[in-house]
C-alpha cells in the first residue's frame, strides 16, 4: 500500500533500535483501520497486522493476516543515514481466495464495506507521523512499546519460532512474556529460561490465549 522513505538525524536512532520503525508504522496502521473501518487488528510479532479468527477447521492458525511491514536500513560509519519502510495492506479483495481462507482477509470483507483508501493512507501517515517523531526523542521507544504490548496478540501465549539461521534451522517454543527496549521479543521456555530473539517466524499455539 505505502512506502516511507526516512532520514533520521545522526545519532537520533540507534542501530539496534531500527525495528521500532517497523513497530511505528503497525501501531499507526493499528490505529488508523480502527478510527476509519472500526475493524481492531493486532500486532503479530515481529511484522504481521492480523485479526483474531478462529474455527474448528484442523491447521486454522487462530488469526488471519490483513497486513505485513518490511523495514530495510542503510547504516553508514554505524550510523543510520536512511530506512526505507514499505507495508502492504489488503483492502479490496472482494472475496478471499479459497488457498488462503485460514491464513488471510482484507479490510473491506471484515468490515463489510468498500474501503476509502485516500483517507486510511492519510490516517496511517498521521498516526505514523506522530510516532516517529517521539521515537527520536530520548524517551521515545519506551513510549512506543508501551503502546505495541498493548496491541500485541503474541506477548502472553504459547508460541513456536522458526529460527533460521545459516547452518541450521531451529524452533524454540514458550510463552512470549515481554518486549526488551529494542522491540525483541522475550520467550519464557519450558525449562524457565528466558530467550531473547530479534528475528523469526512466529507460530501462535492455539488454545493458550493471553
């Protein structure tokens, strides 16, 4: 639907801090689909906007995804010189393909209307506009992940990741309990370990809601 080119002042927004501007956008968007369509999606962790939907259907998931956010970052001298922020955003699907009936929807079939998308990008730019300026100030990210746990439909349940990495493909599976300050997501394993990830495929179990 959008992408946003960003340019922060030096020093504004550290390195490890540039997956809040992914959260920034899908607090915004959050916000902006609720003031225009009344529909309430979520935030699943770490770039997923979904709405909690369920049936008895065996591999329904729980959730279907109406949008994802992908944030790509030039780092110069271990500076931030730009980010590029791009999401897409289903709203006019009329009907949802028969292949994706567990897994996705679209704002114009949750709130059974056409969607005026004018006024839902100029929403989301508000929103987003406000949330990135008080992400550059010194207090900003813990402003902001205030309002991502309160959105969030991982933090609290049961969960598997897919890590992916390099030489092996891995899963870990606990409850999501906490953001740490760089917007990471903290899993509580089933030996009472505490996991910090910052990248991974994120599965909600079913029936271990918050």
């Amino acid at each position: 639907m959008m992408s946003i080119l960003l340019r922060p002042p030096r020093n504004s927004l550290p390195v490890q801090k540039a997956s809040l501007v992914t959260s920034a956008l899908a607090v915004a968007t959050v916000k902006a689909v609720t003031d225009t369509t009344k529909v309430k999606l979520t935030i699943k962790w770490p770039n997923d906007l979904v709405v909690n939907d369920s049936t008895d259907t065996p591999g329904d998931p729980g959730y279907r995804k109406v949008a994802g956010i992908l944030t790509e970052t030039l780092i110069d001298d271990a500076q931030i010189s730009a980010l590029v922020v791009g999401m897409g955003l289903n709203t006019g699907w009329g009907q949802v393909p028969a292949e994706l009936e567990l897994v996705a929807s679209s704002l114009d079939l949750l709130s059974h209307s056409s969607i005026d998308r004018p006024r839902l990008a100029y929403g989301i730019l508000r929103h987003f506009e406000n949330h990135y300026s008080n992400l550059l100030e010194p207090a900003g990210s813990e402003n902001l992940l205030r309002e991502v746990r309160h959105h969030s439909s991982t933090l609290g349940r049961r969960v598997r990741l897919h890590l992916d990495h390099s030489r092996e493909k891995r899963t870990l599976e606990g409850h999501a309990v906490d953001l740490n300050g760089n917007g990471e997501l903290v899993v509580k394993t089933d030996l009472g370990d505490l996991r910090t990830v910052s990248t991974a495929d994120v599965e909600h179990l079913r029936f271990e809601a918050r």
